[in-house]
C-alpha cells in the first residue's frame, strides 16, 4: 500500500514537472507557473508549493479580471469596492502572489504591496501583467512586512489587506495584537482591514475576532463560492470595518456575518499564539 502511495505521488509530482512554465526555488520555498487551459479561458497560473498563489486569463480581454481567491463577491473584493468613498483610494497589501488584486486599481489610485520574498516580485513582474496593466500608481516595500510598516509613516489606507494565511504555513506574528496596532495605525478612521483566511485545517476568525475585541472592533466573515467562468475560487476573508463601510459593503449584496470571540481562542501576541486552539 505504502508503495502504491509512494507511486502515484511520484507520478503526480513528475506530470506536475513536466508541463511547468517555469520552476524556481529559494529560501522562502518552491514558486512554479504553468499555462492551463485553452482558449479563451487559457490561464497562467502560479504555485508555492502545493498551494496556487495566483492566476491570469491570458486572453488580453480578460487579463484584468481578478482570479482565484479575489474575486468580485470574495471579502477583499466587497471591501476595495465598498469602501471607494472618495474619488482616488490607497490600498495596502501584505503579500503579492500573481499582484491579482492591483486589477482593482482605477487612475489615482495608489497600491502598495508589501512582499518578503524577491523571487516572488520577479516573477509577479516578469510572468503576469496585473502590476503593469493596472490603472493604479503601483509601488512595492521589500522585506517583512511587520518591519516595514513600523518604519513607515502613517499610510493612511483606505483598505490594508493581509494576504499571507492560504498556505498551510502561518505567519502567527502577522496576527497578533501588536500586528492590529499596526495595521490600525496606517488606517483611515474609516477604512477596511481585509485577513485572507482561506484555509484547510485551521479556523482563523476567532483568532482575528478576539484581537479586534481587543481594540474594540468587530470581525466578520465572507465566505465566497468559486465561479469557472470567473476563474475564482472559493475564499473565506474576514473583514475589520467601520458600521460605515460594513453597511457600504452590504450594499453590494453580501451580508456580513459577526464573529464572536472564542472562549478558549485566547488573545494573541507576540509573546503567546495556539494553533492548536484553531484547529478545525
């Protein structure tokens, strides 16, 4: 049996191999891009390991549409739509990927990535055309992005997306308290914490929910189905939000669900996490 197993994962790995774009590997893990599909539904699409980290259509018409985890009805996309108050927005984001979510991007708008992995950046840049094409001023922090931002002056986001939890691999301290003070810092008083949660074997949200509690904040969930057509997956966010940009939110079309804090969901810091209190 277990040389069955071992056969069909080799096998599975090799064909995997086989039909890459392009395989590379450094520090921070394996990035692979294979091109899938045909026609007009042919798309790019990028992996860290086993987990996909992006996708573009490569048909030029629909090279802009946001894929994956980002779509139109996920938790990101509600909050970078709901919260268009003003006639420019400034977006923060923690994590890169494909750079799916600059497709969000209108003229005078300004995007800022934060992004700790530099092959990740090349290939963002090299193999997919989201940060070129975007209609946003984009402009990217190298390194961790905990470190850069206690560097930084306030950024004044609109919406601060935290794109770094759909792996099985856990940035505990991008959670904790000390994190949310942070983040709150470079926010508007109205704009939008957005947490990507989508995750196999861990519930995240109650961890979130307590630490916004911790401030005085609410959590709520969205929880998105994947649409073919679209090229998106299902997604879990959750989002931090003013009553103003919730009911902006939910105006859209999708009710926000309240997260309650978790009794044996203690608080996080930097000095005490449990994943073993999120396991689903």
């Amino acid at each position: 049996m277990t040389l069955t197993v071992a056969a069909v994962l080799a096998d599975a790995t090799i064909a995997a191999l086989r039909d890459a774009r392009l395989l590379a590997r450094n520090f921070y893990g394996t990035l692979r891009i294979a091109d899938r599909g045909g026609g007009e539904d042919r798309q790019r699409k990028l992996w860290n390991g086993t987990v996909i980290h992006g996708a573009q259509f490569l048909p030029p018409e629909r090279s802009l549409w946001p894929t994956t985890y980002y779509g139109e009805r996920a938790g990101v996309g509600l909050a970078i739509v709901g919260s268009r108050t003003r006639s420019t927005q400034r977006v923060g984001l923690i994590g890169l990927g494909a750079g799916t979510l600059a497709a969000y991007g209108r003229p005078g708008d300004r995007y800022r990535f934060y992004e700790i992995n530099p092959l990740c950046v090349e290939i963002a840049r090299k193999e997919f055309t989201y940060l070129r094409d975007s209609q946003a001023e984009v402009d990217m922090g190298l390194g961790d992005a905990r470190l850069s931002l206690e560097r930084e002056p306030p950024q004044e986001f609109d919406v601060l997306v935290v794109d770094a939890f759909s792996s099985d691999s856990i940035p505990v301290h991008l959670l904790t308290a000390e994190a949310l003070a942070l983040y709150l810092r470079h926010l508007k008083r109205d704009g939008v914490l957005a947490f990507h949660i989508t995750n196999i074997f861990l519930d995240l949200g109650p961890v979130i929910a307590r630490v916004a509690q911790h401030f005085g904040k609410e959590a709520y969930v969205v929880h998105s189905d994947g649409d073919d057509d679209r090229g998106t997956d299902g997604a879990t966010w959750v989002l931090i939000t003013t009553d103003e940009t919730r009911l902006a939110v939910e105006k859209l079309g999708q009710s926000l669900q309240k997260i309650q804090a978790r009794e044996r969901v203690n608080l996080w810091t930097d000095d005490y996490s449990s994943i073993l209190s999120v396991l689903k």
